[in-house]
C-alpha cells in the first residue's frame, strides 16, 4: 500500500517543488481554513452596510443567494485545478502552468494584494466591532474614534502575526475549534434573533423593500450592484484551501473539497443568517441614522445584554478569520518569492524550526497594515479595502479560470474534476468577475465622485489608485527587468 503523504510528496514534485512542510493538515482542516476566511461571523456583519444602504433588503435577501451561486461556480472551476496541481502558489501557479510567464506574474501580483487586502479588511473590521462592543459595556469609548480603531487594528494584527509564528505546530488545530465555533455562533445567533425580538418585518419587506442611502438615482443599474459588495466581500478567501495543500494530506481530493464545500456551507448558512437580520430589523429609521450598520439592528430589535451577546459571537469570529487570513496570506508570499517573484524573496522563503514562514506572516502583516492606514482620517476606506480584496483575488481568480477554458479538452484533470461542465461554467466565472470588478471600483457616494462638484478625499473610494500603484508597479518591473528572470515555476527538488 502506498503511502498517502509519499503519493502526496511525489504529486508535488512532478510540479517541480520538494516537500518542504509538514502535511499534518487533514481534510477537514484544509476545509476549515477556507471556511474560517470566508467567516459569516466576519463578512456578514461587518459589510451589511454596504447592501442596506446600496439596494436595501432586496440586495440582500435576493442578492446574496444569486451572487452565491456564481461565486459557487467559480469555486468548482478552481476546485477543479486545485486536484490538478495542489501547490501552496495555488492561483498563481495555475497562471504559469496553463499560460505564459506574465500571467503567472499578473495572477501573483493580483492574488497577494488580495490576500493582503483581506487580511487587512477582516481585522479592520474586528477592530471596528471590538470597540462598539466595548463602549456597551463603557460608554467612556467612543466607537466613533477612528484612531482609537486603528489602534485596536493594528494590534490585532500584531497578535495574528504572533499566532502565526509562535503558534504555529496547533494553528491547525485552533481551525478546527474556528469551525465550531461559527457553527455554534451563527445557530446561536439565529436562533436569538428569531426567538427574542418583540416583533418582526414582514416577509413582503424583506424580499421586496428596497433602499437607496446611496445619493446616487440609478437604483438598479448602479446602486443595487455595489451593494452585492456584501456577498462578494463574505464569500471569498476560498483559495486558502490551495495554499495549505502542501500541509494537507491527499491533496488532490481533500483539498478540491475543502474549497467547494467552504463555499456551500458559507452560502446557505449566511443567507439564513442575513434572513434573520432582516426580519429583526424592525427600526429601518433607526437603523438608517446609524449608518446602515448592523449592530444597530441588534441594539434596536434586543435588550442590551442580548446585543451583547451577539456581538461577542461575532468578533471571536472574526478574531479567528484574521488569524487564518495571516496563515494562508504568509504561505502565497512563500510560494510566489520561492519563484523569486517578490522583492527581497530571501526573507519570505525562509522556514523556522517549526517548518513555519514565519518571516513571510511578518510581511503580509506589515502590509496589510500599510494599505489600511487612509482609515485613520477615512471612515469610506474600509469600504476600500474591501473592494480592494475582493477585485485582487477574484481577479487573480479570473486569469487561470480563462487559461483553463482556453486550453480545453487538453487540460490534464486531477482526482476530483468537473468532467464537460467546465465549458459552460468558466465563461460564466469569469464574466461575474469582470463585471463586479469594475462596479466595486466605482464610487460609493457622490462625495466620492473624483471629477464631481462635491468630491472630498475622505470620501474617496481608492481602490483604483491602489492597484494602480502596486499591479501597475508590478508591470513597469516586469517590463524593464522581470521578464529576462522570471521564467516561471523555480524547481526546489535538487535543494
């Protein structure tokens, strides 16, 4: 009998790379990473604005299970590649196999700035919830202050990191009580928001009321799709599956399935939830002079130490997504510089004792750091940062789904594959993605309009700029010097 890890070693290196992590990582592990990232506890609660301002519950209600089940197309496509070549590079790698150098160099740069971004967005958010959360029980803290928020970011980051490399031998298993914890935390949730309220909205509110706080009049041309953000946004991190792979036994099949079934559960689940939200959410007023937040919904429909508890759910949630966003976001900057794609790519190959990239947690941190400081001045730039993660790893999502269709029925498909369906179902991946990619760049408000009459800078979304600055970045180099090195796929096997 074979054994699985050798099978396991064997597949990497006929990729072109050694065994160099250790592949304590199960099945269902490689699942809980993805399914962490995804974090309904996380995604749902801290974008709900975005929809309850940009469409209202029809954004939400409606919106969520369509945009979900794209995006589950999406994943299949990907899961399909992932058993074909389970590498930590995932995304990127992809690129490079089926296409040429650039791809691969476009798809790497696309897939860590997202990675980057979301780090950045999920801990932006928990720091956000985490001092709402506080001022309930000490109104002497004002949630309005967003230094105060920024501190609070930046050392959740700080402990993420830490987690990473000092954690490192039980972060695996710290996934699996992540898991749990959203199973328990999401049905507790429900279930408090079903029971406790004195009243509920209407099934005809929920499904049909729309809202448009945006300032902007094309409601469903404009407004309605910007606020899908909230799905988008929730729904994504999926790849992690493929960045752990090395780490995962049976690779080829556990981690296809990790990433699927991460979305699956994160789709149905996170619809049911939102429901919830919406029939509680009796104070539309109320609501809407918060800001559309969804804490606002707990502290109008619940008693205090209801609100409270819900609250505390959510951002033991997100803490544990942040934590596993640093994880997957360290292992893409340790596969894309082991192909020496990333300034000072020494550093961020390098494994500590541990068999950990601890150096590349260190980096992506201190990036998401970076890309989160307009928040300081800025309350839109969260908003930023989310689009941000969102057009950078759906987008790097796009090139290799494209690749794929293109190289047909010459593709070599892995254990777990999609058989014909990848025909009908890559063309569609890759529309959404373009489609969305082009609205969450777009401004949130009329403040935020670069050519308008009432812009101001701290309205601005930025998201453009960004990726201006770092894929544009990415491109010069490219184009004076990256393309003489980089080849593609940098073989370990003879280290």
């Amino acid at each position: 009998m074979v054994n699985t890890h050798d099978a396991d070693a064997q597949k990497l290196a006929e990729l072109g790379y050694k065994q160099e992590f250790d592949r304590k990582w199960s099945g269902f592990h490689n699942f809980a990473i993805s399914f962490s990232i995804i974090s309904i506890l996380s995604g749902c609660f801290t974008t709900f604005a975005q929809a309850w301002n940009n469409g209202g519950p029809v954004a939400i209600s409606v919106g969520w299970p369509i945009i979900a089940s794209l995006i589950m197309i999406i994943g299949l496509v990907m899961a399909e590649l992932l058993s074909a070549m389970p590498t930590a590079g995932g995304i990127y790698y992809w690129a490079l196999n089926l296409g040429k150098p650039v791809h691969g160099w476009v798809t790497g740069w696309l897939n860590l700035l997202g990675l980057v971004a979301v780090t950045a967005g999920v801990d932006y958010g928990f720091a956000n919830f985490f001092v709402y959360t506080a001022n309930l029980f000490n109104n002497s803290i004002d949630p309005t202050n967003l230094k105060l928020v920024f501190l609070v970011f930046a050392v959740t980051l700080l402990l993420h990191i830490a987690m990473n490399i000092y954690g490192a031998n039980i972060i695996h298993k710290l996934q699996s009580i992540n898991v749990w914890w959203h199973v328990g935390g999401v049905a507790a949730v429900i279930l408090i928001l079903v029971l406790i309220p004195a009243k509920h909205q209407s099934t005809s509110w929920v499904f049909t009321h729309q809202i448009n706080n945006s300032g902007f009049h094309n409601y469903w041309f404009y407004v309605l799709p910007i606020g899908f953000l909230l799905t988008q946004y929730t729904i994504t991190g999926f790849d992690a599956s493929a960045h752990v792979s090395e780490e995962t036994g049976q690779a080829t099949k556990a981690a296809a399935q990790g990433l699927w079934k991460s979305i699956a559960y994160s789709a149905v689940a996170g619809w049911v939830m939102l429901l919830a939200f919406l029939y509680a959410a009796t104070d539309e007023a109320g609501i809407t002079k918060a800001g559309g937040i969804s804490q606002a919904i707990f502290v109008t429909a619940l008693s205090t130490g209801w609100a409270k508890i819900i609250l505390i759910i959510t951002c033991v949630g997100q803490f544990f997504c942040g934590m596993s966003c640093v994880t997957a976001g360290s292992r893409m900057l340790f596969a894309f510089s082991r192909d020496r794609a990333v300034p000072g790519h020494k550093q961020w190959t390098k494994l500590d004792k541990n068999r950990n990239p601890s150096h590349a947690a260190f980096g992506l941190g201190a990036a998401a750091l970076v890309v989160t400081i307009p928040a300081i001045w800025s309350a839109v730039a969260f908003f930023a940062v989310t689009s941000m993660a969102v057009i950078g790893l759906f987008g790097s999502f796009a090139i290799p789904i494209w690749l794929r269709w293109r190289k047909g029925d010459a593709f070599k498909q892995g254990d777990w594959n999609l058989g014909n369906k990848w025909k009908w179902m890559a063309p569609i991946a890759v529309l959404e993605i373009v489609i969305m990619s082009v609205y969450f760049c777009m401004p949130t408000t009329p403040a935020g309009v670069w050519w308008g009459s009432e812009f101001s800078l701290k309205a601005a979304n930025y998201t453009p700029v960004a990726f201006l600055a770092v894929i544009g970045g990415a491109m010069i180099w490219w184009w004076v010097s990256a393309h003489k090195h980089f080849k593609g796929a940098v073989s370990t096997l003879n280290k």
